[in-house]
C-alpha cells in the first residue's frame, strides 16, 4: 500500500521524470534498465520495522512501525568530459529537490508521518546509466484503541475475534476454529 501511494504520487509531480514512475517487480537487468525511456524512477521497499513505545511493561496502546523505502532515479550517463562528474552530480541534485519538493507535506494515509529523506548514495556507476538511490521512511502508528472501536462495531465483545499474528503483520478474525489456524 505504502510504495502503491509513493509511485502514484511521483506520478503526479511535475518533475523531470513526468509519469515514468515504476513500483518495483522484479530485478531488471541492464539491458531493461537501458531499454526504457529515461529518465524514470522505481520505488521499492526497504525494511519495515515495530517497535512498543513504552517497555516498562505497562499495557501497550499504540505501536510504531518504521517502513522505509528507497527511490532509484535512473538517468543517462553524461558523456565522458572533463566536467562529466559535475553533470551527474548536478542532475542528480535536481532529483533529490523534485522529490522532496513532491513529499512536501505529503501523508501517505492519516496514521503517518510525511516521508522523512535520509540517503543518497549512487548505486550503478558504469556503463551507459546512471542509477541514484534516494532513502526516505515513514513512520506509521498503529494506536491500539482505535483498533479496539473498530471492532467493537463488528463485534459484541473481544472474546468473539483474535489476532493472529503472522509474519511482519496481524490478521484480525472471528474467534472460531483457533486449533486450525495456529500451526
């Protein structure tokens, strides 16, 4: 949902890139990355991590998820000059201040912080392209109350839902058939 919400953003920047904003699928290689018409940004995720505000061991009423996630600009490589290096550096400049400018007080959904910048580093520095990588994350908080009303709505009390948690996530589901479900 995150790098959906991300990539259609960009996608609405007036940017340099115009519409050419791709999620990440697969790993391309250079012959794909060349193929298409530059220069053109993929979104991919990161790391995703939860952590418990408090930790004296009181009840727990909200958790904080850091979900990051990284845009690669790809672009032509300047033609080998003497002031080459300065071009790439120029252009990829102009990449960093359009995508900050495109999450300027930008919120993915309510719960969230807006993307907060943090790397820049060049990932692809041979050949034809030029590939900067742009690290930004958002921080998410998962305020347990409100997960309580919403399913009071559906429910008439707790002990008629659970959570099972799996994986990176939780799914809430009627409290039936619990032997099935925990393997």
């Amino acid at each position: 949902m995150l790098i959906t919400a991300v990539t259609n953003r960009l996608r609405e920047a007036d940017a340099i890139w115009g519409d050419r904003v791709y999620p990440f699928v697969d790993p391309l290689d250079e012959r794909e990355i060349a193929a298409r018409e530059m220069p053109y940004l993929i979104v991919t995720p990161r790391d995703e991590r939860v952590t418990q505000p408090n930790t004296d061991g009181s009840q727990i009423y909200n958790y904080v998820i850091r979900r990051t996630f990284d845009v690669l600009a790809v672009m032509n490589r300047p033609h080998a000059t003497d002031q080459a290096g300065q071009v790439a550096a120029d252009a990829l400049e102009v990449v960093r201040d359009d995508l900050l400018v495109a999450f300027l007080d930008w919120r993915p959904s309510d719960c969230t912080t807006p993307p907060l910048y943090e790397t820049m580093r060049l990932e692809h520095g041979a050949g034809p392209v030029l590939i900067g990588v742009f690290g930004f994350s958002v921080y998410e908080e998962l305020n347990m109350d409100r997960v309580r009303e919403a399913l009071f709505e559906e429910c008439a009390s707790l002990s008629e839902i659970r959570v099972i948690l799996r994986g990176k996530g939780f799914v809430i589901c009627p409290g039936q058939q619990m032997e099935d479900d925990c393997e």
